[in-house]
C-alpha cells in the first residue's frame, strides 16, 4: 500500500466514525450490528446550472449616410440605419423584429439577456428575483406553476417532467445507455429511488439554498445494501433530465466501484459524473447539451468534465477511464 492511499485509509476511517458516531446519537441505531444498523450517508452531491451572460446591444442607430436598403422590406434606409442581427434594418422593420422577452412577451428595446435554446430576456424581469425560474433554461417565468409543480418557461412547459413515473421511464433510457455505452459493467446493485421536487424542496432536502440546484444525490449503506437515492427538481424535458439522471447515476456507480469516494475532491467527483453524462448525450447527438456542459460556470464541472476528457484520450478507451475509477481517487 503506498503511503498515499493509507493516509486516504485513516481519512475514510476517520471520516466513517464521525458519520457513524453522528448517526448513533438517534435511538433507533443503538440496537443491533451495527453493521444493520448503520444508515450512513456517504454522498450528497449537487449539480448546479448557473446564469446565462448579459448582452447589451446598440439599437440607437446612425444615420444612413451610403444608401444602405433595410434587410427586411429592401427599401432605402431613409434617417437612421439600425443594427439587427448583423444587418442593416429600418425603424420600422427594427421594432417589428425585436426579440420578444420570454417572460413578459413584450418587444425588448434595450438590453437583453439571451437564454440556453433561444429565449430572449428584458432585463426587468431578469433583475426580478422574484420571479420563479425555468427549471430547463433558467429564465425568469411569469405563468403559473406546473400542474405536477415547479416551473418553466413557455418554450420548455409542454415538454416539462413533473412526476415520478416518468422519470423512471427515463431512467430506463439511461440504465440501457450506461450499458451500450460505458459497458457492461456500468450497471447498479439497487435502482435509485426517484425523487421529483420543486426547488424549495429540493434546497431544503440538500440543505443548499442556491436557485440553480437542478439535481443531487445521496447513497446510504443500509443492511450491507447501497441504496440510492435521486433527487431531481421538476419541470426539465426529457432530454435534460436525462442528463441529470445519468450524472447522478455515475454519482451511485462511483460509490459502488470505489470504497474511498468520500476522499475525492469535488472536481475529480463531478468531473467524472459529467464526463459520464457527456458520453451519454454524445451517444444520443444532444450537442448542444453537451457545450452546455462544457460552458458550465462551475469549474468543478466544467474544468472536470475536461479533465476526465483528456484522460480518455490518454489512456485510450472507456473501459481503462472506468478502470482508473476503480483503483483511483485524484488524477
Ligand atoms: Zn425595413
Ligand atoms: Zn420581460
Ligand atoms: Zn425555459
Ligand atoms: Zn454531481
């Protein structure tokens, strides 16, 4: 045993007993093998989305000093000429094409903040913190809530997932990619129990109070058994569930496969899960989920998620990164 990984070995043994000895303090525990006894939770990971970039366009406009023609309805610019898109427009034809805010659906004039799939924001009701999120791209949404709860926007509502059984169908699609993927040995012991909430529970559940939390999980050792546990905020598609699902899943094989997850470091964690995730949705051709990934704020993501890239590369195949898993806990 090198001298590392036995440091790594008084750190969980340490890390075990403080859990174990927290947990004993309940009634219940006290009786019995401890063995059966113990409920320890051994992972509570969240993965969070952050806030798109603000863009503040010039719609002023100069005067039309060369002839330029309007874009749109190809007439001669009289006065001003203004800048739509990288072209040339007249007043008329500017203010008939502005982008429409997703939330107030009002034509925006000024700045505006630009959304993941599309959604244009005004940033009155950007700054509006009241107002509950998307739960697919994050924008400020003034409908009501979902009929299942949680939120989304007008663009994401038809598709939103808001109960259990659904996701469990996704899940299914998951389970089938891991293992056309990643393999035949990316499988579970236990399926993960599902958990959908809305994001005031979901920050209570996790005892995080960030707006972006999209997902986390947690695993427990219970009768010499893992049991999984998901919990998913409500009103994603499909597509991005999906995703969350398959990092969280990555999440329950990680505490499986390696007796000393709870010595990793968070990018090295999330890293892997998102690098997991990733090949799933490159698998499905979900591309532009996948720069999603990549462009996420959090390096502990997205920083990971390129590490673990290169680590592939490097070592050549899925099989020897799932290896790595196995017998490693920094790279
Ligand atoms: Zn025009
Ligand atoms: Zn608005
Ligand atoms: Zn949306
Ligand atoms: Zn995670």
């Amino acid at each position: 045993m090198s001298k590392n990984s036995f440091i790594v070995r008084i750190l969980l043994g340490m890390a075990i007993s403080v859990l174990f000895c927290a947990y004993s303090a309940e009634p219940a525990l006290a009786r019995g093998s401890w063995l059966r006894q113990l409920e320890m939770i051994i992972n509570s990971t969240m993965n969070a989305r952050s806030a798109p970039n603000t863009e503040s366009p010039d719609h002023s406009g100069t005067f039309n000093t060369t002839g330029e023609r309007c874009a749109y309805c190809h007439k001669v610019i009289s006065g001003k000429k203004h800048v739509l898109n990288d072209e040339y427009v007249c007043r008329k034809c500017l203010e008939r094409h502005l982008p429409k805010c997703c939330c107030c659906h009002r034509r925006i004039k000024g700045s505006y903040v630009e959304y993941y799939d599309g959604n244009y924001c005004c940033v009155k009701c950007y700054g509006n913190s009241e107002l509950p999120r998307c739960a697919e791209c994050n924008c400020p949404v003034r409908s009501a809530e979902l009929e299942g709860g949680g939120y989304a926007c007008d663009r994401h509502r038809p598709e939103a997932i808001c109960y259990e059984d659904e996701a469990y169908e996704v899940w299914k699609e998951v389970e089938k990619a891991y293992t056309e993927v990643l393999g035949p040995d990316f499988v579970l012991d236990t399926v993960p129990n599902i958990h959908m909430m809305t994001l005031e529970e979901l920050q209570a559940k996790g005892k995080n109070d960030s707006r972006w939390i999209k997902a986390f999980s947690r695993t427990k050792v219970a009768g010499g058994h893992y049991v999984h546990d998901i919990y998913v905020l409500k009103g994603m598609s499909p597509e991005y569930l999906l995703e969350q699902l398959a990092h969280e899943g990555a999440h329950c094989w990680h505490y499986e496969n390696q007796p000393y997850t709870l010595s990793c470091q968070p990018s090295f964690k999330e890293g892997f899960c998102e690098w997991v995730a990733f090949k799933i949705l490159d698998d499905l051709d979900l591309d532009k989920q996948r720069e999603r990934q990549l462009n996420n704020v959090d390096i502990d993501y997205s920083r990971g998620l390129r590490d673990f890239l290169r680590l592939e590369e490097k070592l050549g195949s899925i099989e020897a990164v799932l290896d790595y898993m196995r017998n490693n806990t920094t790279l």
